[in-house]
C-alpha cells in the first residue's frame, strides 16, 4: 500500500510537469514575434525612422505593438527637461492594427520581419516585454544615439538570441559615424542639416561599431535580416525568417546610402551672400545712402542669426545633459559676442552723426574680425590628432560673410573719412 501511494504520488508530479511544460510550449507556439520598421515621417523627430515589437498570439487573435519611443507634449515640464537634455520616454503595448493604419495615413514606409527563434524564446521575449511595459518600468531617460527606440529592439533582439546578436556587430566597425548617418536622414533641408550638425561636437565624430550604427530603426532591419544564430537547441537558424513590406511611402525624401558632402553647396551658398552683401557696401560708397541701410541691417541679421544660433550652442555646452552637443570647436569662432552685431548693425544703419557712424564701423569690424579669426583658428588645430571635428560645412556657411563685413568696413570707413574731410567733418548722412 505504501508503495502504490508513492508510485502514485510519483505520477501525479511527473504529470503536472508534463503538463505545464506543455502549456509553456503551446504558448510559445502560438506566439508570432515581428519587428515592424517604419520609415522617416514628416516632423523633424521622426526623420529618423521608428521601430516595434509586435507579438501575435493565435489562442487569443491579439495583435500586440510594443513601442519604446512614447512620449508626450503635455508631461509636465516637458520643453524644460528636453531643453536640459532630461528627455522622458515611455514604452507601451497596443493595438498593431491602429498603430500601422495612422503610419499609413502619415504615408511612411512599414515594413514587418518575421523572427524565426524557439517557441520557449518567444514566450521569454513576451514575458520580458511585458514587464517593461508595467507602470513602475516603462519610463527611461531616453538618449538620441545610445538609449532609444531602436536601441531597446536589439537588445531584445539580443536576448532572444542569447547574447549572440551583439557579440557580432561590437566587433564590427560601422562604414559611418554618428555624424554621416544623421546627415543620411537630414540632406534634403540644408538649414536644418547645418544647424543640427552645428550644435553637434566632436564626439559624434568617434569610429562606431555595427552595434553602435543600430540606434537607427533601418539599421537594425538591415541587420537583422542578414543575422545567423545558433538556439537554445543547438541549432543553426536565420535569424529572419520572411520580410513584408506593408506599406511604401510615396513623395518622401529618400534616405541616402551614402551622406551627401555639404559643404561645398554651403560655401556657395555663402559666397552667394557675400556677393549681395558686398554690392551694399558698394553702393553706400558711391554716396547712395540706401546701401548703407541695407548693409548695416545685413550685418544686424547676419548676427542674429549666428549669435543666436552660438548662445544655444553654448547653453547646450555648459547647461545641460545633451553630451552630443561637448567638445564642440564651433565655440571658438561662433560666440554670442555676434549679438552685439544686431544693434550694432542697426545703428550703423540708421546714425545720422558721422562721428557714431564710424565706432559703429570699428565695432562691427572688431566683431566680424575675431569671428573670422576664430574660424582660421579652428581649422589649423585639425593639425592636432585628438582635434579632428567634422565641422567643415559650418566653417565654410560662415567665413566668405565673416571676411567680407571685417574688411569691407575697412575699406568703408577709408571712404567715409575722404568723404567728410572733403565736407569739413560735421555732413550729416
């Protein structure tokens, strides 16, 4: 009797077992996991791309969109804490059906990879997912290159296979940099290229890894589907077992293979200007006042412009958490002195007293002077090897404006003191 009792007790535990890990199977099988990766959309902050976790379960029929770029305008303080560089994100779950029907709507590219690991590993994967998306884990401090959407998908990619996934792509070196990728996504709008790479220092400038390169939704898809793994039962799998493209935006800027080199068109840009700027100048010294209206205003925006642009770069530097923005060489010749330029510039303009006239001249030439100066300066110690800032397209926007309003002020002020000792001195203009 004793004997049967244990025997049976025996078979009931050998049973339970039996079942639960057919349960956990079954659930696992009826599990389908997919990263969906969408394409750039209009706004700025969706340049970049987008990317999700969707798990499919056939027991139920819910389609689940794990997403780890949620953010919103109205969280409190959210234009401050962007502002210092304290950007909170959230990840959540929703419907996959709503989600890809509004990324239509937006008219973005979507296209889903179907991954091919062992039912017990997807049911690990959703478990994990799940417990990110609870209330007391689902927000992060989210960080533009090293902790975003993208970012959190392969490193779930990552566990999925074990650790495999990034033990491959570290020890790969990426063919860009952060910089050359951003200016992938960014060529088509010059001004919003040149500022977002002018506030941008040197450490976007480091050699990356293939690891590195997939804070980009397109990358990890890239990725992905060429990846090779070896499972939890020992078994050589692709990674990626089918790709679909659900839907393909039409009369969007492409993304480029290759980014494109700006400054040359910068520089023509600016020599564009400084012709227009120049022929002001011009004028004003062939005694027609409205020249020199229109070249002290030139000068007032072009300050405004780049001294307001160099204040927030400095801000950005010394203020906040934005660790992109450091080691920027740009502070040597962009400085918020080019403020002074506004006033300056317009007073220069608009003075009737031939005396104030000509220490606005000086002012404004002192200003563009260490302006002009500072960029010489900036290029001469890329000579040194820890000083290497890809900042050439800043430097060429600014140095033909910098040059012409430091000398051709110069050459002005020799007119004007000619002009008014042939006038005895007190002509009002």
């Amino acid at each position: 009797m004793h004997t049967y009792k244990m025997t049976k007790k025996a078979a009931l535990i050998f049973l339970l077992i039996f079942f639960s890990g057919t349960v956990l199977f079954a659930q696992g099988e009826n599990l389908t996991l997919k990263v969906a990766v969408i394409g750039p959309g209009e706004e700025l902050y969706f340049w970049w791309g987008h990317i999700a976790l969707i798990i499919e379960d056939s027991d139920t029929g819910l389609s689940s969109f794990y997403d780890y770029g949620l953010f919103s305008f109205d969280n409190e303080n959210f234009f401050v804490n962007f502002a210092m560089g304290r950007l909170l994100y959230s990840c959540g779950v929703s419907s996959t059906e709503r989600n890809v029907q509004g990324y239509k709507d937006k008219n973005r590219n979507i296209v889903f990879y179907t991954l091919d690991i062992p039912p017990e590993t997807r049911l690990k994967v959703k478990e994990f997912a799940d417990i990110n998306v609870l209330p007391e884990n689902r927000d992060y401090f989210y960080h533009h290159f090293l902790d975003n959407c993208s970012t959190r998908i392969r490193d779930i990619i990552d566990l999925a296979t074990d650790g495999q996934f990034k033990e491959l792509y570290e020890n790969e070196a990426s063919r860009f940099t952060l910089r050359e990728h951003v200016r992938r996504h960014t060529w088509f709008s010059p001004p919003i290229d040149w500022i977002l790479n002018f506030w941008m220092g040197q450490v976007i400038d480091t050699p990356i890894t293939a690891w590195e390169d997939m804070f980009l939704p397109s990358e990890v898809g890239k990725r992905i589907g060429e990846f090779y793994y070896t499972d939890i039962n020992g078994e050589r799998r692709k990674l990626v077992s089918g790709g679909e493209t659900i839907y393909e935006a039409h009369d969007r800027p492409a993304v480029l293979d290759v980014p494109r080199v700006q400054w040359p068109r910068q520089l023509a840009f600016s020599l564009v200007l400084s012709a227009i700027f120049g022929f002001f100048f011009y004028l004003y010294s062939r005694n027609i006042r409205a020249g020199r209206i229109l070249a002290g205003f030139s000068m007032s925006i072009c300050g405004l412009v780049f001294g307001a642009a160099s204040l927030l770069l400095y801000f950005l530097n010394l203020f906040t958490n934005h660790d992109y923005t450091f080691e920027n060489a740009n502070m040597i010749f962009a400085t918020p002195l080019l403020l002074a330029a506004v006033p300056s510039g317009i007073c220069y303009a608009l003075t009737k007293r031939t005396d104030k006239l000509i220490k606005y001249d000086e002012l404004l030439r002192l200003i563009w002077i260490l302006a002009a100066a500072g960029i010489v300066l900036s290029m001469l110690i890329k000579l040194l090897p820890w000083l290497y800032q890809d900042n050439l397209t800043d430097q060429m926007l600014m140095l033909p404006i910098a040059v012409l309003f430091a000398c051709q002020p110069v050459g002005l002020r020799l007119v004007i003191k000619k002009y008014f000792s042939r006038k005895g001195g007190k002509h009002e203009c």
